[in-house]
C-alpha cells in the first residue's frame, strides 16, 4: 500500500517546483503539475536493475514496451491501437513543437483558452497564428462554446489543438463533445492534435476519458495523440512520451519533422514506462483515491470561502480557482503569505482573475497551504472593510 501521506522532503534535488521560488524560503510550492509523491515501487526496482548493468549506451524501443502501452490502453480506456502507431518523444511539448512544424508559416492552429501556456506558445514558433476561443463556465463545468468555435475558423486554419482532460479547469469531454470535435475538424479539415496527458488521472467516478481517436475511424485518421506516463506516475523528470497516429502519412509526416531534433531515446525512461504501465496500475488506482480525498478537501475549503469558485474538477490534480470576487491579485496575495501557485493569466486569455492549485500532494502539505490561504484570506477581507 502506497504511503501518500508521508511528506518528502524534495531539496537538494533539482527540483522545478522548489528552485524556482527559492527565494521564498518556506513557502508551500502549490505550481507546477509533478506531484510531491514516490512513483510507484516498480519503476525504481526497474530503474534500479538497469542502472545495475552500468552500461547507459544509445537504446532503441522494444516491441514489448510498445506492446504494455497497447495492452494498457485498451484496458484503461477502450482504445485499441497497433505497436505501429506509436511514436516515442522526450515529452508531450517536444511533440507539439513536432506537430506545429509539420505545417507551414500561413497555416494556423485552433485552440481554447485559457489552456496550457505551451498550446499557445508552441505555433508562434514557427510563425503560426493562433486562433482561439474562450472556455467559459457552461453547467459548472469549463467548456467552450462550439458555435463560436466554428465561426472563428477560417481558410488558414490546418490544425485544431485540444486537452483533454483540460488543463486548466479538469474537464473531461464527454463522447457527444469530442464527435461534435471531431466533426467539425472534418468538415474543416483539421488536423486534430489531441494532448491527453492527464488521461489516466480522472476523479469523478460518474465520468470516463475516451480518447478522441477511438470514436471512429474516420476521426482516427486525423488525429495526432499525445500521452505519456509522466503525469500518472510522477516521472516528469524521465523525459519519456509517446504519439499514436493511426494514419501511415500522418506517421512519416510526424517521424519526418522530428527528424534527429528530438535525438534518440532516454533509457531510464523507458524502463520506466514500461514498468509503470505493466505493473503500476494498483498504485495509479490507490493514488486516485488520494487525490479524490485531497479534492474533497480542496472543495470543502472554497465552499467556506464564497468569494472563490471552483467548478467540477473531473480530472487532473490541478484546481483551478476563479478569485475574481476577491478583487485583488489573488496569485500575489498568496505568494505574500508563503503559498506558491500558478497564476491564472500564465494560461492566457480569460484566466486573469484564476489561480491553479495543485493538490498532488500529501493531505499534510495541502492543510498547511489552504490555512494560509485562508489567513491570506482574512486579511484580504480586512484590508477592504477599512
Ligand atoms: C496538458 C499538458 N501537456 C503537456 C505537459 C508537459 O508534458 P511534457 O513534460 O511531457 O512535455 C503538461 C505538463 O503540465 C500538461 O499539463
């Protein structure tokens, strides 16, 4: 039985989450998507074995690392592909830079906002525009509106970048959204470049991930998957994710843009990709329960708190909270009382007023941030009955 509670102390290792605000000594790091556990014990005594041998030369991908991915796949989300359509990557970013130069300087990308900075970032790169449209609150979930999806794309339009589940925000698309995804990418004829790298973290029990391109053939052959074990199994820092492109063109167009940018494969982290997905599933299903019980928490907090907001959470273990009755700069506001989060407006348009809270930490850790958060709170409240 996986220990979530117990807190490890992660200095002096490098770490992102740590480093960066460094200067804020004691500070509770709430940011960046890697969470404060172990990953589970399969992937160090894989680890562990390999890095025995001594011997760390140019490594190639096994047919049976391709196979745990295909078996995992099927089992977790119905999707059945072949070992032919996957494509190895140091990471999901690094595929859509990939992506994006598959197409030219005129060609532009569809996406929603706000949205992992990466989706709006990445097309700029390489000259492209983006076009975007808002995600708003539609049921008290964050979704967008697909009229005005459709009516913001134009003649350059190639490529329609989606999450899902979404980052920020946790929405899970249902199976009716992701075939009106689907078939407006059609009869637009959009590429579409699915990111799911949150798939396997979904919370509520009531809703299922469905990979886009498993819906149907016709919506396969357009689509780019991105995935990885990296946010199910707590290994960012292995580098190791995959494509799956069902379409033979799409494939050699993708292999052909990666050329040798992406250089050959980490493997440390494939070793522990195929641990994970071979043997880390009854961690992956204790972890879930976790983090359903941080939610818990996480809601029970704003609940009390009437002036932040916090719609369906249905996957990710990223919170995203709209602070625009507090009136004030809520990212600000906690980092000044030791609680690091990320800032709403780093995922573009319309996330202004937000702040993404990741609870993939232990229950301890995550009181100890919500209380200065309330004490944050309070003195916000304070400061304007003066
Ligand atoms: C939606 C999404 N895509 C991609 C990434 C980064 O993936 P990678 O580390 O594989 O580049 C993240 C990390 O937070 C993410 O949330």
């Amino acid at each position: 039985m996986a220990n979530f509670d117990k807190i490890i102390d992660r200095k002096k290792t490098h770490a992102l989450k740590l480093e960066r605000y460094k200067k804020y000594e004691n500070a509770v790091n709430m940011w960046v998507a890697d969470m404060d556990f172990k990953s589970p014990k399969c992937i160090t005594k894989a680890l562990k074995k390999r890095i025995n041998h001594e011997v760390f030369g140019y490594t190639v991908i096994d047919e049976d690392t391709k196979q745990t991915i295909k078996t995992f796949l099927k089992k977790r989300h119905n999707y059945k592909i072949e070992n032919s359509h996957i494509a190895f990557a140091s990471g999901v970013v690094a595929s859509m830079n990939i992506v994006c130069n598959m197409f030219g300087k005129k060609d532009s990308v569809v996406i929603v906002k706000p949205i992992y900075p990466y989706f709006f970032t990445t097309p700029k790169h390489f000259g492209q525009k983006v076009v975007s449209v808002n995600m708003k609150n539609i049921n008290n979930r964050w979704m967008f509106d697909f009229d005005e999806l459709e009516s913001k794309i134009d003649k350059t339009c190639r490529l329609l970048f989606i999450c899902n589940p979404h980052n920020p925000g946790g929405t899970v698309f249902t199976k009716e959204e992701l075939l009106k995804i689907g078939e407006i990418a059609i009869k637009h004829n959009l590429i579409i470049c699915s990111d799911e790298i949150h798939s396997d973290l979904v919370l509520d029990k009531d809703v299922k991930h469905i990979p886009i391109a498993s819906l149907s053939d016709k919506i396969a052959q357009r689509t780019i998957t991105l995935m990885a074990p990296s946010k199910t199994f707590n290994i960012a820092g292995l580098q190791s994710s995959f494509a799956i492109i069902e379409n033979k063109e799409l494939m050699d167009k993708f292999v052909n843009s990666m050329g040798h940018i992406n250089g050959g494969v980490n493997l440390l982290g494939i070793e522990a990709t195929r641990a994970a997905y071979k043997y880390g599933e009854k961690w992956l299903e204790e972890l879930l329960e976790y983090l359903r019980e941080n939610l818990k928490v996480v809601e029970n907090f704003i609940s009390k708190n009437p002036k932040l907001k916090l719609l369906k959470c249905e996957a990710t273990y990223l919170a995203w909270i709209d602070c625009s009755e507090l009136k004030t700069d809520a990212y600000k506001l906690f980092l000044d009382n030791g609680v690091v989060l990320n800032e709403g407006k780093s995922f573009g348009d319309g996330g202004e007023n937000f702040v993404r809270l990741n609870f993939g930490t232990s229950r301890k850790t995550l009181l100890k941030a919500l209380n200065r958060m309330q004490i944050a709170l309070r003195s916000c409240d304070k400061a304007f009955q003066k």
